[in-house]
C-alpha cells in the first residue's frame, strides 16, 4: 500500500498544475468513510492547502531562529524524556505527541530527517510498514478497534523544504467531537494526558 502511495505521487508530481498531494485514510463512518471497504484516499491540489501553510511556516521560523528542524528536536526529547514514546524501530518513531488535539492521538516520525514521504528507499517502506502495522493494532486493542483518520503530512510537490520540515504521520483515533468551542476557536479539548495515552498504547502491545 505504501509503495501504491509512492508510485502515484512520483506520476502526479509530474504534473506542474499541483502545488500539493495529500494521502490520508478516514477508518469508520464516525471518521467519515463512505465506503464499506477498507480504503485510503489521495487527492492532488492545485494549491497549499490554510493548515499545512500554517504548519510549514512555523517550521520555516523554528529552523531559521534555531538552524534546525524543529521535528528533529521533538524527536529527540522524546527518546530522551521516554515518556511519550509508544514503540520504535530502527527508522520510525512512534510517540502520542507533547499537546495533543486529541484523545490518544499518535505520530509515526522517520528519525533520519526527510522532507518528503515519497523519497524513501524500500528498506524504510518496509520498516514504516511495520511501525504503521504496530500502531493500529495497538490502537485497536486498547479502543476495541475505534474509528480513526490518518494523514501524511509532506512537502509541497515542486516546493524544496529540505532542512526545515520533516514529513510524518498523523493518527487520530475518533473519541471526542469537534464542536462549537473548537470550530469557534482553534482550540482543542482533550481530556487525556499524553504520557496515559502513551502508556496506555505501550501495554496494549504487551
């Protein structure tokens, strides 16, 4: 499945009309799904989408006041702290991130840095694999299979990012609602701390 990601975005890159593709994955009608089927979807965009604008910039400032990544940074206070952390390979990552929009919301991180998903080799396809497979079995047992959405977050097509942004990938399990306040403010409720929800996912792979 990953490498049908990778083939399909190398062909649409190619195609100078899109600034931006996204690959995300709605698990559930509660996530939005329309299809009975398990599925992902991939959509190519002739612009950059408010949300990863926002994101990118505030990666662009981190790296030109720190010259570093700031995603580079998170993962390694992570495997300082240990707190977060879900599990880890040789490549991936997986942590249940510092200020969380939601409950037991999960991130796969490559350690090496890249800006884009589709420049890996096979070997990190392979090992993303692994760390993806891992984390949804985990979430499915210790939420008795939820609802969820997932979202690779990466470079825009034709747009270098190389040093400030590091692309990654988004789990949100769908427990809470999103509703006035947050629409309203931007702003997230979540109930679970982060290093519960980390231990939580720790013990479900036990």
């Amino acid at each position: 499945m990953l490498w049908s990601y990778h083939d399909r975005v190398h062909d649409l890159k190619r195609d100078r009309r899109f600034r931006y593709i996204l690959i995300f994955k709605n698990h559930g009608a509660e996530a939005g799904a329309s299809l009975e089927h398990t599925h992902s979807q991939l959509i190519a965009l002739p612009i950059i989408p408010l949300n990863v604008a926002e994101e990118l910039k505030g990666a662009r400032e981190y790296y030109h006041h720190k010259e570093r990544c700031v995603f580079c940074d998170l993962i390694r206070q992570e495997l300082d702290d240990q707190v977060r952390v879900v599990a880890q390979n040789d490549e991936f990552l997986t942590v249940c991130p510092f200020a969380p929009r939601f409950p037991l919301e999960t991130w796969i991180l490559p350690k090496a840095h890249g800006e884009a998903f589709e420049l890996m080799t096979r070997h990190e396809y392979r090992n993303l694999a692994r760390a993806l497979r891992d984390t949804l079995r985990r979430l499915n047992k210790a939420l008795d299979c939820p609802p969820y959405n997932f979202v690779i977050h990466s470079a825009p097509a034709g747009e270098p990012a190389d040093g400030y942004y590091h692309w990654h990938i988004e789990i949100m399990p769908k427990l809470t609602k999103v509703a006035g306040f947050e629409w309203g403010t931007g702003f997230y409720i979540n109930p679970v701390p982060p290093e519960d929800a980390a231990r939580h996912l720790r013990e479900a792979g036990e």
